[in-house]
C-alpha cells in the first residue's frame, strides 16, 4: 500500500466530519511530514503518514486523543 492509497481510504471518513477542505489541509500537512523526513512511500512511510495524523491538533481537538488513537489503530490495519 502506498501512502496515496491509505490516504484515499481514509478520506471519506474524515470528510465526513471535517469537510472537503480541512480534510485536504489535513491530509496534505501529514503528507508534507512524511516527505520531510524521507520515510518513503512503503509500509514505513504509511506507519509515519499515520503517526503525523495522530498528533494532528485538529484531529485530538475534534475527537479527543483517545479515539484518535483507536482510529490510527484501525487504519494501521489498511497498512497490512
């Protein structure tokens, strides 16, 4: 799986609470962080990809950092 490919499994969820917009703002800066740190685009770079979003202020704000972390743990299973 490549990091568009999670990316794009776990959009419509997060559209669906944030919007069309904030979605892409926050896709795209956890996207931004992975290419920082040159991770990759494999299962290193999604694991990264996942962790960015669970410290995402905007995603612990919404949902508190307990359901963030259940969400990381169900999408890390998109990963294999």
């Amino acid at each position: 799986m490549t990091i568009e490919d999670l990316r794009n499994r776990i959009k419509p969820e997060l559209e669906s609470i944030f919007g069309s917009s904030m979605t892409t703002l926050i896709l795209t800066k956890a996207k931004m962080r992975v290419s920082a740190q040159a991770n990759g685009d494999g299962k290193d770079g999604c694991r990264t990809f996942l962790e960015c979003l669970g410290s995402d202020d905007k995603l612990i704000g919404m949902w508190g950092s307990l359901e963030v972390k259940a969400r990381i743990s169900r999408w890390q299973n998109f990963i294999g």
